[in-house]
C-alpha cells in the first residue's frame, strides 16, 4: 500500500510517458527527465498521452512498486504544466488522481521540517 503521508514527497511528471515502460526504464526516466533518484522513496507520478491513465512508481527500500490507474471515463483534465515535473503536497495529489483540479485544492502551507515554534 502506499500511503500519501504529508512527509511524502511527489513528483508529477508534466510531458507524457510511454505506458509499454518497465520500472526500469521509468527509474531511468527519473533520473534524467526529472534529476531525482528514483530510490529516494520519493512517490512519481506518470500520464499517458492520452491522458486516460496513470502510472505510480516509488521505491519503498526493499524494492519498486509500479501501480497504474485507468480511467474508465474521461480523461486527466488538469495536469500540471511545470517542465520537467512539478512537486505536489499529497493532498495535491490525492486530488489530480482522482481527476481533479490539483491547483486548486488548497491547503496550508507545509512548515519547514525541524522549525521550531515559539509560544
């Protein structure tokens, strides 16, 4: 299972993927499409040129898990546009998979990871 925790991080992919693509080839995509490492734990985040599908790549440090969603009506209206890819919150994400609009999801904004906060 793969939970969408707040300290997860999301790569969206902007340009289309070939959907005949292993793992193998998605992590290399990773690598030199997006400049991440696909081992990182980091959750990506593929379309078809259709838009009709999506595909679901993470690393979980025993192994890849590739997981792939097709619409059985209508297609991925809003995706993000940002080259290469785009870092999503989760609950961004959440939202373009179930074929929302992510940008408009809202939310509040993410504190750094080990700010402290005063009283």
């Amino acid at each position: 299972m793969i939970a969408l925790s707040t300290r997860l991080r999301v790569w969206v992919a902007s340009e289309p993927a070939d959907f005949r693509c292993s793992i193998d080839r998605l992590a290399r995509r990773v690598r030199q499409t997006l400049a991440e490492d696909p081992f990182s734990g980091a959750l990506f985040v593929f379309r078809n040129r259709r838009r009709t599908a999506v595909k679901l790549l993470v690393y979980d440090g025993q192994g890849f898990w590739l997981c792939q969603k097709r619409l059985s009506q209508g297609r991925f209206s809003f995706w993000p546009e940002a080259s290469p890819g785009q870092v999503l919150a989760p609950h961004a994400v959440a939202v373009l998979l179930s074929g929302g609009d992510h940008a408009a999801a809202g939310g509040r904004r993410q504190w750094p990871s080990g700010s402290t906060r005063s009283a």
